[in-house]
C-alpha cells in the first residue's frame, strides 16, 4: 500500500509542474501585425513585382502599377490618393503595421499635384511621388482598306482614360468620319474596347477617300487627330492590271481577285499572294537567291517629290497563319539588316530591306494589315520627278537570307503614297 502511495504523491506533483508550465505559456505576449501607435509614417516605396533580396527604391510609379509602402502604423488605413484619385482601399489596397501593397488608380487626374497622401485613423502623411501620366496613342486603322460595314481596329493604346466608351453615357469623346467632297459625314460609335483595343464599325455607306476624325479631352485641353480611311484615290498601280512595265512574269503570275483556294478576302482590288519561286514550279523559295521584279506608275505626287521626309509608302499585307514571316537578322553591321524583303522606288541606289519581325509584326494570322514605310527609306538615294506624268518604278525582291529554303505564304495590295501626317 505504501508503494501506491508514494506512486500517486509522484502524479500529483508531476501535475503540479504542468499547470504551471501551461500558465508561464499563456502568459507570453502575441505580436500584432495591425497594430498602430500613432500616424502613419512612409519609409521608403518599392515596385511590388520587385521579389528581389534587395529590391530597389521607386521615387515614381505609372497607372495600374501595384506598388509596395514600407513603414510605420499603416494599419487600419482610410483613404489612398495620387494625384487626387482615391484608390478604393476595399479592394485595391492590403495593409499592416509596416506595410501597405496598393495599386495606382488607371484614371487620369482632374489635377497632377504628384502627391501620394495615406490616411489612417491615427493620423495622415504626403509625401512627393509623380504618375506617369501617358498621352493617347493614336496610331491609324490597323487595316486601312477595310471594307464598308466591317468592324476594324483602330491602333493606340489608353483609348479608355481618355473617354472612349461604348456606354453613351460616360462617353466624352467623339469620332467622325467624313468626306467633304461626297458631302458626307457620320459620327462612329466605339464598337468594343478594352485597356488596350478600341474597334470601331465602319458604315456600309461609308466612302472610299474618307476621313476619320478622333477628338477627346486631354491634360491640357481637347485634342483632335485625323486618320485616313481607304486612300483609293492614291493608288499608284490600281488593280496591277494593264501594262505596268512589269520587269518579268514572275509576281504578274501571282495575282489575285481573292477566289482561289486559301486566298485571304479580297478588299476590292487585285493583289499579289506570293507563294512560288521564280520557275513558279513549288512554293519555296531557295536559301539566298535573289527573286526580284518591279513595275511603275506615272507619278503624280509632287508635293512628295518635294518634301519627301513628309510622306509614307503603304501597302497592306498577309500572311497566312502557317507561314509567318521570317526572322531576317543581320548582317554584322549597325543598323543592317540582312536580304528578306526589299521594297525600292525610282531605283535607289541602296534598297530598302522592309524587316517585319524586327517592327514587330511576325504573323497577321490571315488577317491584313496596313505597313507604312518612310518614303525617304524607300527612295533609298534616289530622287522623284518634279513635273507629273513621269515614269517611277517599284522593284520588290524577296531574297531568303539563311542557308535554309523559305516557305512563304504572304500576300501583297494597295501600293500607295500618303501623306505621313493628315
């Protein structure tokens, strides 16, 4: 009996010695992560994709950009603002005692003060700390020769910050197309429109020649800009029927009203689709060799002969989704690039290579796609007629650059001078 009694002393005491562990335990003080003791204090602000061990400082941010506050009480956060515009601290903000990730509204300010100013419950603080702000970029159609009554996409970026909208109500800008010599105008709703995409609808009554004008609130007043639409009436070839002086058979061969198999939609002329050699006996074209024709126009465009650096060559192209184009490279030499395409006018004694994949354009997916070339580019040295109706050749050459054969499926339309800037 004593045995068990001395066993159950033992317990006891054991027990004893674990309450009291179990009390020291719950007495140990928690952290808080949202604790604050005052206004907020900002330290130092960081990019929030900036995931390196040392990550380096932002003196300033641009719209949409999530950004990372480093400091003190930033907990229990009210109110965010730059330039003025609250961010919606609900949903665009996280924050603790010594940090805050927020993003920066994508609005642009009534007023760039360039202050960020962060309210908590304690206490507010500004700070300097400048948006980029960017202009609208409005770069033309993305397909010039779109046809009536189709939907395009008009090139840029920021349309939404600058009053874009399909909702009629909260639209403040305004587009109209308008040719004045067929007494017609007509303003165009935006079809569709994203951060970065705006489609517009082309009306089926719309005339070639036309007109299109954007006009929008921007920081310092309104702006307007115009672009041109179906430039018909500065075709130089027209459809490429009749005689153009072709320089051989060999591109003449390839033309096209859109109606053979796998051809791309026709936009009311004749057009190239380059798929064979020379011998036109397969579709490839043979590493390095030199596939050149040409043909001319009776020039017109004297105000370009003129002021040349103020005009564009133009011509729309497609490739089909299976052939893209092809990667040129270059040649060892600043600013040179090596063989693909190259389109000269008035034979220029250096020819202008035409290098799609450095512009960024590797496919268009079988969709065409305006190119606009510097006219100066194109002449190449040359120089163009001063009195109307003298002859000017176009020589196009397709010279594979690599010691592999090319497989092309790309096709060519509207050759045509414009004005760079309308």
């Amino acid at each position: 009996m004593k045995t068990i009694y001395f066993r159950m002393a033992g317990a006891a005491v054991i027990t004893a010695v674990m309450m009291a562990s179990c009390s020291d335990v719950v007495d140990i003080p928690q952290h808080d992560p949202y604790a604050s003791n005052g206004a907020p204090v900002i330290e130092a602000i960081y990019d929030a994709q900036d995931a390196s061990a040392t990550p380096q400082v932002i003196t300033g941010g641009v719209l949409n950009q999530m950004i990372k506050i480093k400091g003190k009480n930033l907990s229990h956060v009210k109110s965010i603002s730059f330039n003025g515009l609250e961010v919606d601290v609900r949903h665009a903000a996280y924050a603790e005692s010594d940090f805050c990730n927020v993003t920066i509204p994508r609005k642009i300010p009534e007023e760039v003060t360039n202050k960020l100013i962060y309210t908590t419950e304690q206490g507010s603080v500004t700070m300097d700390f400048p948006v980029n702000i960017p202009n609208l970029q409005l770069d033309g159609l993305k397909n010039e020769f779109t046809l009536q009554g189709d939907k395009v996409q008009v090139m840029g970026d920021f349309f939404d910050l600058y009053g874009f909208s399909k909702d009629e109500e909260t639209n403040t800008s305004k587009i109209t197309i308008h040719n004045e010599a067929e007494g017609y105008s007509e303003v165009l709703p935006v079809d569709s429109i994203t951060e970065s995409y705006m489609g517009i609808l082309i009306p089926k009554d719309a005339p070639d020649n036309s007109l299109i004008t954007f006009e929008w609130d921007g920081m310092d007043g309104r702006k307007t800009k115009t672009i041109p639409y179906r430039m018909s009436d500065q075709l130089m070839f027209s459809s490429m029927d009749g005689d153009l002086g072709w320089w051989n058979d060999w591109l003449k061969s390839q033309l096209t009203w859109g109606g053979n198999s796998g051809d791309p939609k026709c936009l009311g002329y004749q057009f190239i689709r380059l798929q064979k050699n020379q011998d036109l006996s397969s579709s490839i074209i043979g590493s390095w060799s030199w596939n050149s024709t040409g043909m001319g126009c009776n020039w017109r465009w004297l105000d370009a002969s003129a002021n040349p650096e103020k005009y564009v060559l133009k011509f729309e192209v497609c490739t089909a989704s299976s052939k893209p184009f092809y990667n040129y490279g270059d040649n060892g030499k600043a600013g040179s690039r090596n063989g693909g395409y190259m389109i000269t006018l008035n034979g220029g004694a250096t020819r202008n290579q035409w290098d799609p994949v450095s512009d960024g354009l590797n496919n268009t997916y079988g969709e065409w796609q305006t190119i606009s070339l510097p006219l100066v580019d194109c002449l190449g040295g040359s120089v163009l007629p001063t009195e109307p109706d003298q002859w000017v050749s176009l020589e196009f050459v397709c010279q594979p650059n690599s010691n592999d054969d090319w497989q092309i499926d790309h096709s060519f339309g509207q050759f045509r001078i414009e004005p760079a800037e309308y």
